[in-house]
C-alpha cells in the first residue's frame, strides 16, 4: 500500500491491475512523442470501462489531483506529458469498434481503437475514414480527437474535426455528456469543434462517432522532383491556382529524401533539392485526366523529374517513403524536436529558405518533410540529447 493517499484510494475502488504506482510500471508513461520532456506520474489508471474512469476521475476531483489523459502517446505537442503530482488515465483498453452503421456512414468506436484499424474494419463495406496522421498504424482515435490530428488526405478530406460527428466524454469531474449528435447538426452551441483540439483539457473521451468515406474507385501518386525548394514551394501553389485539390500533397527536402532511401528504398531521386508526391483520386477516367493536368503544371513550374505510379504497389511505395519520414531521422540523429506550423502556401518557399539559414546558424540540421498543398510545415530540427549545447 502507497503512502500517497489517492493511491490507497484508487487501489481499495479499482480492481487490481488498473493501478500501477511502482516506479518501473510507470516509466513506460514518462513522456509521449516529445521525449525531451519526461516526468513520472504519482499512479497510472488503465479503466476497462466508463465507469471505472469516472470512478477513478470522480476521485481524483474529490483529491484534488489532476488527471492527464492518454491515449497511444504519439503527440508530439506533449500532451501526454504525465504531471508529476497527478494521476495518468490511459485510454488503451477502451479498443473496440462498437458499430459501423453502413447506411449512414458512421462508426462508433472507442476512443483507444487505432486510427488505421477504423479504415480495415470499414474496408469490407467499401468505407474508410479519412484523416490519416502518419502515427496511423499506432495513435488512436481518442489521441486523434483530442490533437485534431491531420495528415497526407486532410488537404482534400479535411482534418479530424471535420470527420467526426458525436463524442461521449467525461468531464474532470466524472460527468457524464454527449457533444454532437448521431444527425449530421446537433442542437445549440458547436461543443464539438471545442473539444477537438482540446488535448484532453476539457474532459476524457470515452467514445467516438466518426464519419466514413466511399472509398475512391483508383487513385495514383505523381512524384515530381525540383532543383530547387522555391521551384517546387511555386509549384504547389500552382496546382491548388489551377483549381485542381489533390487528396494529398507532400513536399520532402533533399535531406528528408536522403534519409527516407537510407531507410526504405521508395524510389526516390537522390539528385532532387526537393520532391513533391501529389495523389489523385476519384473514378478512372477523372484521375487520367488530372494526372494529364497535374503533370504539366508540375513542367512549367520546372519539375527535372516526373513518374506517375502505375500500380497500387508502386503507389504504396512512393507513400510508404513519406510516412516513414519521421522514424527515418533515427538514422540521422538520436533526437528530433518536430515543429508543426502552418503558413500560407505562397510562402512556402521564403520560409523553407529562412529555416535553411536557422539551421546554419544554430548548427542544428533540420530536415523538411510536411503537407505542403496545406501549408502545413513540420521542420525536424536533429538534437542529440547528451549534448548539453543542443537543448539549451
Ligand atoms: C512518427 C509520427 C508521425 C506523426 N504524424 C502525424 C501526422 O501526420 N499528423 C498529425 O496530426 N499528427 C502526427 N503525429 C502526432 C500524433 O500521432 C497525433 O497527435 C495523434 O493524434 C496522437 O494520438 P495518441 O493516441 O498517440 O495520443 P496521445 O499522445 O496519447 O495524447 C495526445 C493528446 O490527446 C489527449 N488524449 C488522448 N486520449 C484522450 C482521450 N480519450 N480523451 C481526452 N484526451 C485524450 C492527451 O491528453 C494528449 O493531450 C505523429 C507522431 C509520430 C510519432
């Protein structure tokens, strides 16, 4: 028995094995994504259900301790970061899918169900769910909610908060709402896109209507290569002026490039300063015609390089470079710090050059790999740790 009180507390109300407070137990907890900031909580809760999480949040108030939520600890925003005086309720038994309602194209999952593991279960019935951080394989939907989290699709498809429909949270408190509703408008205040984005400040999700798509009759993948970042910065605002949305848009600079064929060999041209991968999606006919329009869009703004993929391999393969980006930089360096900003498309370029100078300046490489038809950056500044001067 602890002699912190809320642990006896949660340990006497709460069946055994959905408390951890032994120092070992909680290291696995220390930090999420952004692991140059760790800190072990007094205890982990792991709830099997909803009661027990607000039971254990309904303590934790009457204490006074505070509660961070977890779900997979991908965040890269710290947000799972535990609090050392507080108590860490990890959603991951909460992993079911509870309905997938074909006729209105909405699934109820619980919020510990993996983002990618909503598209496989919908697969069967011609659906999928759109936004796909690449974490998709790992984080969860709770995690996704509470991050409004993005990724290669949301350029077309939009982001998190645009592909829900209803949450069943719990507040710090322990009670019980419902935000949205199973109709596509929910009377009164817009709560939803509040919670969305919220990082688990607002109240601890327990459940998740998300909206499926029909999934597009084909798609391909251009991948376009640049001699130079303003090049192809120019060229992704060139396509969107064109007033073509690709369903993704993605630029990697030359050292992401160099890092991703070290890793995986997605067949990208070591030569490139820059490349763009840009998907087309929709029935056969549409996406020829778009590839036809894309790729002479892509020459005027001085693409050296253009391939089109011509099977759903080589597509997997051009997109599997890109979504192995991040852990492509353990090559490179025992730490990243990722940046995550969003500019406007036309200065792209500017930006990108600025970054460059930083990088030189601090003598810190950064490698550039992000949604570019969004604007979306996410410079990856390479630190090692145990250097003292890298994390001044
Ligand atoms: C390699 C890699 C690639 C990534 N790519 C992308 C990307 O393309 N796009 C993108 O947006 N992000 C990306 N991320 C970041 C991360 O995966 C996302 O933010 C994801 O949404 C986090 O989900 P998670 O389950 O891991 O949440 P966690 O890290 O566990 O938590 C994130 C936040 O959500 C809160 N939270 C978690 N579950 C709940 C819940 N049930 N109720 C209330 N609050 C909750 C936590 O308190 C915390 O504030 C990437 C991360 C990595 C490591």
């Amino acid at each position: 028995m602890s002699d912190k009180p809320i642990i006896a507390v949660l340990l006497d109300r709460l069946p055994e094995g959905c408390v951890l407070h032994d120092a070992e137990d909680l290291r696995p907890y220390e930090c999420d994504g952004l692991s140059a900031y760790r800190s072990l909580p007094l205890a982990v809760v792991i709830p099997e259900n909803v009661e027990q999480a607000r039971l254990a949040l309904q303590l934790c108030a009457q204490h006074v301790v505070p509660v961070v939520a977890r779900g997979a600890g991908t965040g890269l925003s710290g947000g799972a970061l535990p609090l050392a005086d507080g108590i860490l309720l990890s959603m991951a038994r909460f992993n079911r899918i509870l309905d997938i309602d074909v006729a209105n194209r909405v699934a109820r999952v619980q919020p510990g169900v993996t983002n990618l593991s909503i598209s496989t279960a919908a697969e069967p019935y011609g659906l999928y769910y759109a936004p796909d951080p690449s974490s998709q394989i790992a984080c969860s939907i709770g995690g996704n909610v509470a991050e409004n989290a993005g990724g290669v699709h949301c350029l077309k498809y939009g982001l998190t908060t645009h592909n829900i429909q209803a949450l069943e949270i719990l507040t710090m408190d322990g009670e019980h709402m419902t935000i949205g509703s199973a109709a596509l408008d929910a009377p009164g205040l817009d709560l939803l896109a509040l919670l969305t984005g919220s990082e688990g400040l607002l109240g601890v999700i327990t459940e998740v209507t998300v909206k499926l798509l029909p999934r597009p009759e084909t798609a391909q993948v251009i991948l376009a290569a640049f001699a130079s970042v303003d090049a192809a910065g120019a060229a992704v605002t060139a396509v969107i002026a064109s007033g073509i949305i690709p369903a993704g848009l993605e630029l990697l600079d030359r050292p992401a490039i160099h890092a991703v064929e070290k890793f995986i060999d997605a067949g990208y041209p070591s030569d490139a300063t820059a490349i763009l991968l840009c998907e087309l999606d929709g029935s056969s006919v549409d996406v020829g015609v778009q590839i036809e329009h894309v790729n002479r869009v892509f020459r005027d703004a001085g693409a050296t390089e253009l391939k089109v993929s011509q099977n759903e391999a080589e597509r997997l393969r051009f997109w599997a470079g890109r979504k192995a980006a991040f852990p492509a930089m353990g090559r490179l360096s025992p730490d990243y710090y990722c940046m995550d900003g969003t500019i406007p498309r036309k200065h792209l370029a500017r930006v990108l050059n600025r970054i460059e100078t930083l990088s030189d300046e601090y003598g810190l490489p950064i490698c550039n790999v992000f949604h570019a038809g969004d604007g979306n950056l996410h410079p990856l500044i390479l630190y090692d740790a145990n250097r003292p001067h890298h994390h001044r």
